[in-house]
C-alpha cells in the first residue's frame, strides 16, 4: 500500500518570456504581456508529492521536517524574491515559463530525494494556471 503526502511552498518571482532571435514584435504576438522587457512577477505556489510507504516504527511516509528543509534549500533560497531571466543559472538560455520552472524544480528536488520514493510535483503560476509533473 502506498500514499502520497503533500508539502506545500511559495516563492515570489520575476520574469519575462521571450527570444533573444525573435523581434520586438513577434515575442509580444507569442508571449503577450508576459514579453514585457522590464519584466514581471509571479507569486508561484507549489505542491510537492512525495509517494511511498509508512515506515511501520514511525508511522511517517518521509520526515516532514527533512522535505520542509530540502525544498527550502532547493527552491525558496534559489528561486524566491529572484529576477529568474538574470539571476538563475538554468534560465540563462531556457525561457522560464511555468513549464520549465516546474521541471527545474522537479530535477533540482529529485537529486535530493531518496530514489524509493516517487516525486510528483504541481506548480501554481497562477490560480488558474498550474503545471503537474512527475519525470
Ligand atoms: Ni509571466
């Protein structure tokens, strides 16, 4: 028998969508306001699901406390109140859309959670908007 517990997180960001290649013109008819040079914030919210099995002596699935750590470690100190175009290594040619955060995420989080467990995550980038991945 297996669960999934959630822990939930937030970061503030800033960004802008667009092509280095493309002009002026054609990454505001693709990526509309999100284009906009002096870039823009998000509030992201972010679900993370770890799925495994109770540990029968503790009755936990996974140390809260040591996934509360590990996603603040990986995701609020590299990415919160962070301009991510100028400041995130992974961005420099990646366009940070919701897509390509969450998966940024889900790898950076991966490497730190133990391979018995599976790792599902779901990135608000809006509150209508959100990505879910699981690798
Ligand atoms: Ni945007």
């Amino acid at each position: 028998m297996s669960l999934t517990i959630y822990r939930k997180a937030h970061f503030n960001a800033a960004h802008r969508l667009f092509r280095k290649d493309w002009s002026d013109a054609k990454n505001k008819e693709v990526f509309g306001k999100c284009s906009n040079p002096n870039y823009h914030g998000h509030n992201y919210e972010l679900e993370v699901g770890i799925t495994g099995k109770i540990d029968p002596e503790t009755g936990f699935l996974i140390n809260l406390d040591v996934l509360k750590q590990i996603i603040k470690e990986e995701v609020e100190d590299a990415l919160d109140h962070k301009n991510l175009n100028l400041e995130v290594p992974e961005f420099k040619t990646l366009n940070p859309t919701v897509e390509n955060i969450a998966l940024v995420v889900w790898n950076k989080l991966r490497k730190k959670i133990d391979a018995k467990y599976g790792l599902e995550i779901k990135l608000y980038e809006t509150p209508r908007n959100y990505v879910v991945y699981s690798g």
